[in-house]
C-alpha cells in the first residue's frame, strides 16, 4: 500500500521546514512509520531541529524509531538520472558514432532541482515501507511548475512521438537486419516508453488518494500578503493539488485565523516562540494541526478537485458548462485561450494546458465567468461537428 503523502509548501521565510518536521515527528510518535525529506533545506535548518546530518540516504533518527529523514542532493539525483538515460541511448551513441559521457562529467544544470524532487517522489512516494512521507517542499511558486512538469512532459511526447507513427513497428526488425544496427526511430519509441513510464510512477504518487498539500505562511501584514496567499491557493487549485490546511506560523494570540479561507479548508495557528525552535519543540508546534492530517477524508479531497462538466442542452442556453473550481482566483488574475482540443488556462503567475474533455472538443467556447472560486466555461455546440440526432 503506498504511504500517505504531504507536501508542506507556502511563502519564503514562513517556516515551512520547521512545520515539516514537527508533522513528521508527532506521527512518529503515534507509531507510524514516517519518511522526511528535506527537499528546499540550502542552510540545513532540518539537521538542526533534528540533531543529525542528513544525507542523500533516508537516516534513522534516533530520538523517533519511527523516523528517517533525508536530504535531497540535486547533484547526486541529476548524475543519477543522467546515467540511467545514457544506458538507455548506448544503442543510439554506438551508431552514431559518439563517445558517451562519463558519469563523472555529470555536473548538475538548472532545473537539476526540481527534477530531484520528483525523483524523489517516484522513488519513496510509492514505497511501501512507509506509513507517511513529509516533503518539505520549495515555495508555491516553484513546487507548482515542478509538479505541472510529469504531466507537460508526457503531453509533449505524445505528441512529438504519438503512438499511431508506430504503425510500420513490424518493418524495423527487418530494415535493421539490412543495415545490421538498430533503427533510430525503434531507439526513439523505446525511450519515449520508458520516460513515459517514470513519468506515470510520477503522476500516480501526486494523484495518490492520500497525497495533500499544507501550506505554510507568516501572519499576513497588509493586503499584498493577503494578495500573495490568494494566488497561491488558487495556483493549486489550479492543477488540481488538494489544499489538507492553511498554517499561520508565528501567530500572536488574538489573531485572524480566516485569512480569506473556506470554511472546508481548516486554518490553525502556531504560536511564536520568541526564539529559534529547537528539537524538543517539534511535538508542541505540530500539535494544532495533528488533527487535520490524520482525519483528512481522501473522498472530500478528491472532490473538491474535482472538474465537471455540466449538460444544459436541453435547457433555453442550449450549451455544456465545464465546472472548473479555482478557490481564490479574482477576474483579473484569469486568462483562458482554446488551442485545438486544448485549453490553456491562467491564474496569475500559474498556467496550465488541459486536454478537452471528448464532448467539448465539437463545441467552441461560448463564454466564461467566475463567482465564488468557480470558473464557468460555456461551450455551444458546433453544427459542423456535432451530430445532427443530438442537435
């Protein structure tokens, strides 16, 4: 049974490393099982509050026998995946002649980051060893992108390398028996199927019932911090990432724990220590949020994730509504272009691409609005496209 799964996420600077680990120590200390992983720790603040050096390795700790943590090494995940990819294009360097590269010449580039991150999550995501993983993640506005990525990757294979190209398979046996090595475009195929793969192990961990997100942030000073805590609720709804509950750390007694939230997405406050937290603090910080991680309902999750659409042919608007819900998203902050059988959608510094939904690909776009968190996209039927029985 793969773990439960909490990505713990928010502002820079709100505290989100501290949050990780105590949520991670107290459901140690209720006998589960659990796995952190350090994944945006550059000053190793984890290794303080648990008094050990982490490494790339998950590393008991001692104080919790439930307990392992790990650090993320870009540089250890990039050479990793690099060497993988290199032993899959053997064939292709061997007949084009080139001289692969060492693993030692593997130096990690931009972006090496996130794709340790989804390394990571592919690997102990989906690991039966453990009850919970605790990812103490990048901020809203790169876990998003990060995240986006599996999905966008898979969309660009397909659609570089789509499945009916491979309708003359059964001639490459015989063509490369001619030319005596392997086809390029059997290498191409092969490669597409094995990325596809890891990309799916991937997506299966973020669309895993048990996956949620917190999120993390310092007690709001004035509207632009209200402002920025809006957009990144509405950057997750966006793709479609459960929000489990909102973390105000730092909050001083008496403080407004609504922060513009639902009502469905519970808001806990964690006090100000007035100092550095420290190792014994973890139990005591993580305490007013324990509730909501270990009762979240994966049903009410899921479905307020959920896109729908809505049949009102039969009624006087003659249209299909896609029901797409966007808690937090203003007006101002929408942008919506139908490409093809796509839909490209924005919600301030977030984007997405989605495929069209098979009915809505013979309407076009007859309008759209937004009230209450929920963008309502009107499609009418296209009488070129659409059948006449059910026109």
């Amino acid at each position: 049974m793969a773990p439960r799964l909490v990505l713990v996420t928010g502002a820079g600077g709100a505290g989100r490393s501290t949050i990780a680990a105590a949520t991670a120590a107290l459901a140690a200390e209720s006998g589960e099982r659990v796995l952190l992983v350090a994944a945006d720790d550059p000053h190793r603040a984890v290794d303080g509050l648990l008094g050990h050096r982490l490494s790339a390795e998950p590393l008991r700790v001692a104080s919790e026998p439930g307990l392992f943590a790990l650090r993320l090494d870009e540089q250890a995940a990039f050479r990793a995946a690099g060497v993988r990819l290199l032993e899959r294009a053997k064939s292709l360097f061997d007949l084009l002649g080139v001289e692969p590269l060492e693993p030692e010449e593997l130096t990690a580039l931009p972006g090496a980051r996130q794709l340790a991150l989804l390394d990571a999550l592919r690997t102990h995501g989906r690991a039966d060893e453990w009850d919970l993983v605790v990812v103490d993640a990048q901020p809203v506005h790169e876990l998003v992108p990060a995240l986006a990525l599996p999905a966008q990757l898979d969309a660009y294979l397909a659609r570089l390398l789509p499945d009916e190209r491979q309708a003359a398979r059964a001639l490459r046996p015989v063509l490369a028996g001619l030319a005596g090595v392997p086809m390029p475009s059997q290498w191409l195929f092969e490669a597409r199927a094995w990325a596809s793969a890891e990309l799916a192990e991937v997506r299966a961990a973020l669309e895993a019932p048990g996956t949620t997100v917190r999120l993390v942030v310092a007690p709001p000073r004035g509207p632009r911090a209200r402002t920025e805590l809006r957009r990144m609720r509405a950057g997750l709804a966006l793709h479609q990432l459960p929000l489990e509950s909102l973390i105000v750390n730092g909050a001083s007694p008496g403080a407004d724990v609504g922060m513009g939230m639902d009502a469905d997405v519970p808001v806990h406050l964690v006090a100000d220590l007035g100092r550095e937290p420290e190792r014994a603090d973890l139990g005591g910080l993580a305490a007013p949020a324990a509730l909501v991680t270990w009762t979240w309902t994966d049903d009410l999750a899921r479905e307020s994730a959920a896109w729908q659409v809505e049949d009102r042919l039969d009624t006087p608007d003659r249209v299909l509504v896609w029901h797409i819900p966007l808690p937090g998203a203003e007006r101002g902050d929408l942008d919506l272009v139908r490409r093809g059988d796509e839909l490209s959608l924005g919600v301030g510094p977030y984007r997405r691409t989605v495929p069209l939904p098979s009915a809505l690909r013979r309407c076009t776009v007859a309008g759209a609005s937004l009230l209450d968190g929920l963008l309502m996209v009107r499609f009418a039927p296209d009488p070129s496209l659409w059948p006449a029985s059910l026109r």
